[in-house]
C-alpha cells in the first residue's frame, strides 16, 4: 500500500530535491505551495495555501502518513517575519497534524544555524521552531534535523559563492582557524528519507553533514571550487567593519525596494562565527545513511548545472 507524505516548501531549493527522493522511494506526495508546483517526473498533490491557512492545512495533512516539513524563511526583514515563518508556521503545521488524529511521522528540517541562536533573528527563529516540537513531548513522533550550509543544483544563495570565483575573486572571512560542514541537497534529501523510516530517531535533533571530519577551511572550497572552475581566482580576507558596512548598505538598500535582503549584520555574526562543524554522527550510527558525493563531486555536479541552467 503507497503511503502519503505531505511536504511543506517543496517549490523550494531543498524541498524540490525532498520531493524528487521521495517520489524515488515510492511515496504518494501531497504538498502545500502557492502556486501549482512542477516536479517533472514526479506526481504531487498540490494543495494551494500557506502556513497560516488552517483549512488548507487541514487539506495537506489529511489521511497523511508521514510530514516533512522543509519550509522557511531565510532572508527577513524583522524578527517578526523570522519567527512568524520559521516559528509559528512550524506551530501551526503541528497542530494540524494533531488535530488530524493520525500521529504522522513529522520530520523539521531546521539549520546547524540554531545551534547558536544569540547570534541571527534567523538563527534563533529556527531554535524557537524546533522548540515548538520538543514541547509536544510524544504528542508526535517527530524528528528534527539540523544540516550545514547546503548546496547544490537550484541553489541560488551559494551561486555568489561561485559567481565570484568565476570573476576570480574570492573572498574569505578573517579567521584562518574558521571552518564550515556542507552537505549536497541530494544527500540531505537521501537522510530525510531513511529518517522517516527510523523510528528509533524520534524525539531527537540530529546535526548531519558530508562526513567530512572536522568540517572545511575556506580556503579549500575555494580550491576545490577554483579547480572545478578552471580560474585562479584571487583571495581577499574581508575583515568584519566591512562586512558590517556592506550589510548596512544592503539593508538600507532592501528597505528602500521592499525586499528581503541576504546579508544583514545577524548574518555577518554567522559568517564570522568559527565553528559550524557537525559534531553529530548519530544519524549514521543509526540508520546506516552516509553521504554519497564528495565535496569534489559535489561542486562538479553543481556547477554543470548551474552552466547548463545559464546561471553560470
């Protein structure tokens, strides 16, 4: 018998690539979006609302056997905005889910981010997400997941990653001793599913990454980047007053176009912190998933897609 998962953000960058592994797994999806969502080999369900739209929650998680909710927000313009997505969309997803009666299997993709939460309106907006599930207790059999910076095709906000080492620059953070984990979305979405099927994983926050020990240096995504690339890009260390500066004026600038903009001072803390190294090997000691693509592969595949999409 097929069962039902229903997805949350799956017209986004992580949430296409969930979709895609879990169609490949064999699941019926229902997913919430605004518009009717293209998937292409893939058949979804599309029910057409939001995280504030009840009725149309009750729609998605009806007669669902299992949530994946990888909807967020990552570029704000206030705190409220944060929270009001990242926060209360993931309470009220949850008391839909309740209130269906079903007990579905819930899985939150959150971010390594909410590990440290003093430091972004983003950061503690996710921490305050996952504590909407911690204080359901067994209410729910749920999960939450905590990846690194991810990467891969249909991502746009690492595409100036590689956009400027095109142009052969490549600005790095100040601290040599900093260092960073990633992991491909492919292989983010691969753990999502092998989670969904593990129940002795419910009721903890798991950080999961590349496997690579000890996470990365900037320097060598640079390297790994600069050589799948073909340029010798220069490298510029960017100290923290102009990071500030620049995320003052885009701001500034975002405030005067109604937009939401990427790099705010919150983000400047996050850059500038030195550890974001998944210190978690749980999920493998589980489950048996490991991370299939190197950070080589990995870069390889993004950025022929990334040129052959002409976002490169």
């Amino acid at each position: 018998m097929t069962r039902t998962v229903a997805v949350t953000g799956a017209t986004g960058f992580i949430g296409s690539h969930v979709v895609e592994h879990l169609g490949q797994a064999g699941w019926r999806i229902r997913v919430l979006t605004r518009r009717v969502p293209k998937f292409g080999e893939v058949a979804v369900e599309a029910v057409i609302g939001s995280l504030d739209d009840t009725p149309a929650l009750t729609q998605l998680v009806a007669d669902a056997d299992a949530i994946v909710h990888a909807a967020g927000l990552v570029r704000g313009r206030s705190v409220d905005e944060f929270f009001t997505a990242n926060a209360r969309g993931t309470a009220n997803l949850v008391a839909a889910a309740i209130k269906a009666g079903r007990r579905p299997r819930f899985i939150l993709l959150s971010s390594m981010a909410a590990r440290e939460p003093q430091l972004s309106d983003y950061a503690a907006s996710k921490r305050a997400g996952e504590a909407e599930l911690a204080r359901l207790g067994d209410a729910l059999p749920w999960t939450a997941v905590r990846p690194p910076a991810v990467y891969g095709p249909g991502d746009r906000e690492t595409l100036t990653f590689f956009q400027s080492l095109r142009w052969r620059v490549a600005p790095v953070p100040p601290a040599h001793d900093a260092r960073v984990s990633l992991i491909h979305a492919g292989d983010l979405a691969r753990a999502v599913v092998t989670l969904l099927e593990a129940p002795a994983t419910i009721g903890e926050v798991y950080e999961v990454d590349d496997g690579h020990p000890d996470g990365y240096r900037w320097e060598e995504m640079v390297e790994v980047a600069a050589r799948e690339l073909g340029v010798s890009p220069l490298r510029i260390r960017t100290p923290r007053l102009l990071l500030a500066a620049l995320a003052g004026l885009a701001v500034a600038g975002h405030r005067m176009a109604g937009s939401r903009p990427m790099l705010t001072q919150g983000k400047v803390r996050e850059i500038m912190h030195p550890d974001w190294v998944c210190h978690d090997n749980r999920v493998t000691e589980i489950t048996g998933w490991k991370a299939h693509l190197t950070l080589t592969e990995g870069f390889a595949q993004t950025i022929a897609w990334y040129r052959k999409n002409r976002w490169l």
